[in-house]
C-alpha cells in the first residue's frame, strides 16, 4: 500500500471518484472525520459500498473504525465486517490487549457473517503510550498487518512541532523498528497541507529511507506522488536482480559473502534484494522485467 486515499465516510459522493484513483489503498474513515450525530449515516454509506464492491477488484479496502472504548466500535464492525473489508484501522491503539480484543470481535463477527479471509488490522499509534508500546502491538495477533502513525493526535497534545525533523524522525525510526519486530509493515502519517506538494514528497522520501512502505493520502493529488515515491527506483531494481544473479552462482561455488559492485554481500542484503525485486514486480510487473 504505497498510497492510501482518506476518504470520510460521511461523503458518499466521493466514493466512485476515490475508487477510481490510482491510489493503492482507500482509507475510509468513519472516526475523526464524521460529526457525532453522522456516524450512523457514515456507517451504512460505506458498508452499502462495500457490499457492493465488485469481487474481482484490486485496491485494498480499509475502515478506520471509531475506537475500542467509544461505544461504537462493534456498532461499526456489524456493519462493515464482510468480504468487502480487507483491513480493519484500528485508531488510538495502546496495548497488545486491545488489538486482541478487536480481533475477538471481528472473528465473532465474520463467523456469524460466513466470512472465509480473516479481516487484518492495521493499528494507529498516536499515543504517547501507544509509541511506548509498539512493539507489543505489533507482535500481538498474527491478523496485524502494519503500523500506522497518527502525527496529529501524537504531537498537538504534546506541544510537539509537527514540521520538526527531529521529531518526525524518532518517531518514524521507533515505529520502523517495532514493525520489523513482527516483520510488518509501516506507514507514515498524513500531511495536511494539500498546498504544498513538495513537502509531501519530501515526507515520502524521508519515510522511505526509513524503510516505510507507504504513506497516506488526503486528496487525490498526493497519490502519484506517493506512489512514485514507494516504488522501487530502476537502478535499484537493477542492481538487486545482479546481486541476486550473483548469490546464485556463489551458492554453485559454496561461496557464502561475495562482492557486487565493490560491496561485500551477505545474507542482509539478499533479504533486501528480494525484497526489492517482490516488490516491483507485485507492483508493476513490466517496469521490474518480472519473468526473466
């Protein structure tokens, strides 16, 4: 999920639109984004789309959910929970408990609903608490498929500058870190001022030189800019395909560390080069030469 498009669930008429966008990924949301006395008329609009998602379709469908303890969380599950929700956005996570908990609701739930692929869950850290404990959430149920960052319910409370790189950075490099714990995924946070697209991208490439696999979108706009900016460059894929060639023949020789390009190679970067090559050919399979 390069891209992930924000989409409220209190604008239907935006659905179609998003749908067809380029974006990897729809975020809709049914949390922040709706007015208190929309929510249930958010939650019927997006379980209605998804019902009625056609079964062959390719994007990744998310919900964020409003949270464990708001008394509306398995009022929106009831309603979205079937074989048009791919993940689950759990918002405000702050322990391992809480993902499990969610998770014992969407199994009650897709049983009742004869649901056959188990729903993931991708949980929010945007607490204090729940950056403290990321590696908890992460490990804590094999249907947590990432982690999220929530930049503005993390800094505002704190006093925290949403623009400093310092800031940014720790908390990337923290959430980065207790993904790979649990060899997941992490996705960085949204930036809210649509005006400035090159800050946007400049986020993408700060977030991906961390090792994020994505980052969200709020309009349209910031879509091919992430996805340009969280697939893997030509040279890059070049270059992992000649170290890949080259552990093969070293594996013929009983060679174990060898050198591409005047670097020593090992078992790391074999790792990294696979995952270079997956990627662009999930991605874009003519691009990444997938099949030679």
């Amino acid at each position: 999920m390069r891209s992930k498009l924000f989409v409220p669930g209190s604008r239907p008429e935006l659905f179609a639109k998003a749908a067809a966008s380029a974006a990897d990924a729809l975020s809709f949301d049914l949390e922040d984004a709706v007015a208190k006395d929309r929510k249930a008329e958010a939650r019927d609009a997006v379980g209605n789309f998804l019902r009625n998602r056609p079964a062959d379709a390719r994007k990744v469908v998310v919900v964020r959910a409003n949270g464990l303890a708001s008394g509306l969380f398995e009022d929106d599950l009831g309603v979205i929970v079937g074989p048009g929700l791919d993940v689950l956005n759990l918002p405000m996570v702050e322990s391992g408990e809480e993902v499990r908990e969610a998770a014992r609701v969407l199994a009650r739930l897709e049983a009742a609903a004869g649901v056959e692929r188990p729903v993931g869950i991708l949980a929010n850290i945007e607490t204090p608490k729940g950056l403290r404990l990321a590696a908890e959430i992460a490990t804590a149920d094999p249907r947590v498929v990432g982690l999220q960052i929530g930049y503005a319910d993390l800094f505002e409370p704190c006093g925290i500058d949403r623009s400093d790189p310092g800031a940014l950075n720790y908390v990337r490099m923290a959430i980065r870190l207790a993904a790979a714990e649990a060899k997941l995924p992490a996705y960085d946070g949204a930036y809210a001022v649509v005006a400035k697209p090159e800050r946007y991208r400049e986020e993408c490439e700060e977030a991906r030189s961390l090792g994020f696999a994505g980052k969200s979108c709020i309009h349209p706009t910031q879509v091919p800019i992430a996805n340009e900016c969280f697939m893997p460059r030509p040279a890059e894929i070049e270059k992992a395909r000649r170290i890949l060639a080259a552990a093969e023949e070293a594996a013929a020789k009983g060679v174990g560390a060898f050198v591409v390009d005047g670097q020593m190679i090992d078992e790391p970067f074999l790792v990294s080069a696979r995952a270079v090559v997956a990627l662009a050919e999930q991605l874009d399979p003519a691009r990444a030469g997938g099949g030679r």
